[in-house]
C-alpha cells in the first residue's frame, strides 16, 4: 500500500488500484501517522493533530473511534504500540522522495552532474501539487507542509545547477 502526501491526500493498494480515502479527521489521522512511517505517534500528538487546542472532553475515545474507522481502510497496517500508533507495510511518496534526494545531494557532492539532474528530476516528479494540498492544515501539518516545500525548493536548486 502507498499513501502519497507530495499533493492531495491518496491512497493506491499493492494491485495499483486507488482506494478511497477517509473523509473529516481520519484523513488527518492517516496523514500524520504517514508523515512518520513506521514510527509510533503518540495519542497526544495524533489528539493534537485532530483537534487541535479544541479537544473533546473523551479525547482518548474519540481518538480511539477515529483510528477504528481508519482501520476500516487499511486493515491491520495501523497498529499499537507501547509509543503510541504507527502504520506497516507503508510506503509513502515522502520517503521516496526523501531517499531520491539524499542520492541527488550525495551526487554533487561527488560533481556528477548529470545523475544530479537525473535524481533531482526523478524527486520532483513525485510531487503533484502542495504537500498536503487538500487537508485543513494546522500545527504540525502546517510546519510539515513547510519542511517539505523547503526540502522542494532545494532539490530544484540542485536541478538548476
């Protein structure tokens, strides 16, 4: 399963096919947890990503109810843990293309600059529109959005020169 977050939120099964993604919060839900793939998220941090500064009274069941619906869609790739949640058996375009990069960085760092252009074409081609294009961003999608359109920026800088 690939979760891709270099545009709008989507989600692709194993065969390819699109799988429709979550609507309301589990959408921000999968997005924070696909942001750290393989890590566990707290349930403070995912409560803080949901509801951000506005937390319901059960914030534990809500959360609870909004990882159930999420399992819904992707089964027993959202797990727990001691720390907290994390997905399996991801992959996400973010970690794609952070890899792509590093190999374009290493590559001038070692002046060759035609895999340069190569690794930095191939990086950028992940990305279809603003990281995290069509969630209600806040907080830490927010400074991920950032991160990521910093970390663009500079993959193009590599492309240009």
């Amino acid at each position: 399963m690939r979760v891709e977050l270099l545009g709008p939120l989507r989600i692709t099964g194993e065969d390819g096919e699109e799988i429709p993604v979550p609507a309301g919060r589990q959408r921000a839900l999968l997005a924070r947890l696909a942001l750290e793939p393989g890590k566990h998220v707290t349930a403070d941090a995912l409560i803080d990503a949901l509801w951000p500064g506005a937390e319901p009274a059960n914030a534990p069941g809500a959360l609870h109810t909004q990882l159930s619906r999420l399992r819904r869609v992707l089964g027993d790739r959202v797990v727990h843990g001691p720390g907290g949640y994390r997905l399996t058996r991801v992959e996400t375009d973010v970690e794609e293309f952070e890899r792509i990069a590093a190999q374009a960085e290493s590559a001038s760092r070692e002046d060759s600059p035609s895999a340069v252009r190569d690794l930095a074409e191939r990086a950028l081609a992940l990305w279809r529109g603003p990281a995290l294009a069509d969630l209600d961003r806040h907080g830490l999608a927010d400074a991920a959005a950032v991160r990521l359109a910093v970390r663009r920026e500079a993959v193009a800088a590599l492309h240009v020169e």
